[in-house]
C-alpha cells in the first residue's frame, strides 16, 4: 500500500523490514524475493550493497555458496579497502571460502582487512583463518591464530563472534585429543549463545560438546546432549541438523548395545532423509541401519 502512496521512503522501509522478518522466521526464499524488490527502489550505493551482503548470508544459509562469493566480490569493487562495507564483504567471503575448502584462498583474502578494520569485523574473518589452518593441517599456525583471537575476546562486542572465537580454541584441542579443555571451550560457547539467543551457535556447541563426550567413551552423556541438539534443530527447522542428530543418536543407542531404539530412530533419520532428498545423510543411515541388523542377526534385512 506505501507504493500506491508514493512514499518511496516508507516502501523501502517496508520491505527492507519484511526481509528480515522472513530471515528471522527461517523463510529464506520469502526473504530473497523481499530483498529483490527492495533493490528496484531507489538505493544509495551503501544500501544497494547492504542489501548485497544481507542476501549473500540468506544463500550462505542455502549453501549457495557460490552465488555468495560474487555478491562479496561486487561489494569489494565498490568500496575502496578500509571501508566498513568492504571489510565486512571480506569477513564474509572468509568463511564462504573456508566452507567451499578453499583454504588458501582464506589465507589470502583476511589479508585485505586494514589496520583500521572494526575488532569484530576483523575477529569474524581471522577466525576462519583459524579454521582454514586447522583444516589443512597447519595446527601450529592455527594455534597462533587462536591465541591472537583470545587476546582480543574481551573487546570483542559481538557475542556471535565471541562465540566463534570459543568455537575454533574447542576445535584446536579436540583436533589435538585435549578433550577436556576443549570441552570447557565448547561449554563456554554454549553459555554465550543460551544467554544471547544465538541459535547456530547453540547447534553448534551442543553438537560439539556431544562429540567430546563420545570421544571420552560417555556415550549416555553424549545421547543426552544430542537430544538436546535435535530439539534444537527442529525448533528452527533445520532439517539437515534434525537427520544428523538422529542419526548420531542411534550411533549412541547402537554403542550403549540399544540395538531397537537405534533402528527405530535410524528409520525415522532415513524417513525425514528422503522426503527431503539429503543423498548423501541417505547413504549414511543406511551404513548404520545395516549395522543395527547385523549386530540383531537380522543379515537378510541389512542386505
């Protein structure tokens, strides 16, 4: 109705706030198209590429990775290095980058952050580095990294990026068997996402903290939190999270010699699995249902 108007100003406040509204409420496609009609308006060049870096973290979200990546890149074209828009472009190409296992290429493009780039902005970005270096198995360097970034958790104002920063120290000592410590990290993340209302993050601690538990052999404690975890997900309707937690469940149940409850969960994980076509959770449900059968004798039925 503000475009029958004519007030362009409160139509572009219109959509612009119905796109995050839809984001909030997990409806990314709805988002997407209010993003795309907030662009026919008139937009200075920092809306136009707000609304750029808005719908590169709705396609991060879609694992659209690469579509991502080119609306970073057109951000980065448009701003001189040392702008805030350019720096945050270059934060989230980091971890599009590190997602897409180009690890190099995160190495390269945090290089691109100025001395004078915000502490947040620069903690986002350098933490991929972190992670970029732990994957490709330069632990020392992502060491380093991590300790860097700790030394600056304390100004750091964004809890998401603190959250980040406690998420890659957790990693490094897994990575290195120091389970306790790193379980300690991943509880301190789960703190700062509860109090915060951070809900990836939450996922992700919950699922992290599991995984030092069934690394410690403490496999009912793990099952726990994976509950936990699959509450979660299916809250905000992460469906991919929803199979992985049911699947990790009935691993537990199959270790802690619950051979029924595993199955009947494993067949729920493999129900969701195909009506929403994740191939490749599929083939691992499968792996653990024949599992489940052998252990139970019944070899026709894994076969």
């Amino acid at each position: 109705h503000y475009k029958l108007s004519g007030n362009t100003l409160k139509a572009k406040e219109y959509l612009l706030l119905s796109a995050v509204k839809s984001y909030n409420n997990f409806s990314y496609e709805s988002a997407l198209n209010f993003i795309a009609q907030y662009r026919k308006r008139k937009l200075s060049k920092e809306e136009k590429s707000e609304s750029y870096l808005f719908e590169a973290e709705i396609l991060k979200i879609l694992e659209k990775r690469d579509k991502a990546i080119e609306l970073c890149e057109k951000v980065k074209k448009s701003f001189d290095r040392g702008h805030k828009l350019f720096d945050k472009a270059v934060a989230l190409n980091a971890f599009l980058l590190f997602k897409s296992n180009l690890y190099d290429k995160v190495l390269k493009e945090v290089k691109l952050f100025s001395k004078n780039t915000d502490i947040n902005v620069f903690a986002q970005g350098y933490s991929f580095k972190g992670f970029a270096e732990l994957f490709s198995g330069k632990t020392g360097n992502s060491e380093k990294t991590a300790s860097k970034l700790y030394s600056l958790k304390n100004k750091v104002s964004d809890p998401k990026i603190k959250a980040i920063i406690l998420n890659l120290s957790g990693n490094i000592n897994l990575h290195k068997r120091n389970i306790t410590i790193a379980r300690a990290y991943f509880e301190d993340m789960l703190k700062i996402a509860i109090d915060n209302n951070l809900s990836d993050e939450r996922l992700k601690a919950l699922q992290n903290i599991s995984v030092c538990h069934a690394n410690a052999g403490e496999y009912k404690k793990a099952k726990e939190f994976l509950e936990k975890l699959y509450e979660e997900a299916v809250r905000i309707h992460n469906y991919d999270l929803i199979i992985v937690s049911i699947n990790n469940i009935a691993n537990m149940a199959y270790a802690t010699g619950e051979y029924k409850s595993a199955e009947r969960l494993a067949e729920k994980g493999l129900k969701i699995a195909q009506k929403y076509k994740k191939h490749i959770l599929i083939d691992d449900i499968l792996c653990c249902l024949a599992n489940i059968k052998l252990k139970q004798g019944t070899i026709e039925e894994a076969l």
